[in-house]
C-alpha cells in the first residue's frame, strides 16, 4: 500500500446526513454520508482515496467550470458530451488511482 502526503490543513473532511454519496467539492472538501461510518476500514479507505484524488486532480473546479459553459453556451449540444465525457473520465482515473494508492479498489456504492 502506498501514502500519499497531503498537508494536514489542506482538505477538508465532513460527514452528512443529507448526501447519499461521497462528494468532493471545489473547496477541497470531502462530505461522505453518516452510513459512511459503518463500513469497514479498507472500504472506508478506498471511499476516501477515491475522492481525495478528485480533489488533487481538482475535478469539482473543472466540472463547475464545464457545466458554466455548457449553461452559457447551451445551443452547441457537444459541450454537453464533452463534459460527461470528463466526467466520466475523471471517475475512471480517480479508480485507479485509488487502486494505486490503497492496493484495492473502491467498493463503496450508493444505495
């Protein structure tokens, strides 16, 4: 198993009754839900490297920017599949860098 070294102060992580899914945010958040505290350390460890990738990668500052110019620019239907396609891709190398990081992969699914 690797480490990654990230400073202490640097992401920020929350626990929420109100989000079905872990999430990462723009403000280099991390909000899991409460059911979260229930799984066992090795899932909870694959949850959370998954998502601390998006925020090293900073995957929630570039879908918000996508997302503004798909809204701003909604005549030209591509921009749409453009930023699925990110998104998409963004989900896949997140995976694997949280195989990488953890030795395992993320087992975490949203009910």
């Amino acid at each position: 198993m690797a480490h990654v070294r990230v400073p202490q102060d640097s992401v920020r992580l929350t626990m929420s009754e109100r989000v079905g899914s872990p999430m990462a945010l723009a403000s280099r958040e991390i909000v899991v839900p409460a059911r979260a505290h229930g799984l066992a350390p090795r899932q909870q460890e694959a949850m959370l490297a998954h998502e601390l990738a998006h925020v090293l990668r900073r995957d929630p500052a570039w879908q918000v920017l996508a997302s503004v110019l798909e809204a701003a620019l909604f005549f030209q239907p591509l921009n749409r599949v453009a930023r699925r396609g990110m998104q998409e891709a963004a989900e896949e190398l997140c995976d694997d860098w949280a195989v990488r990081h953890t030795g395992s992969g993320c087992t975490w699914r949203a009910a």
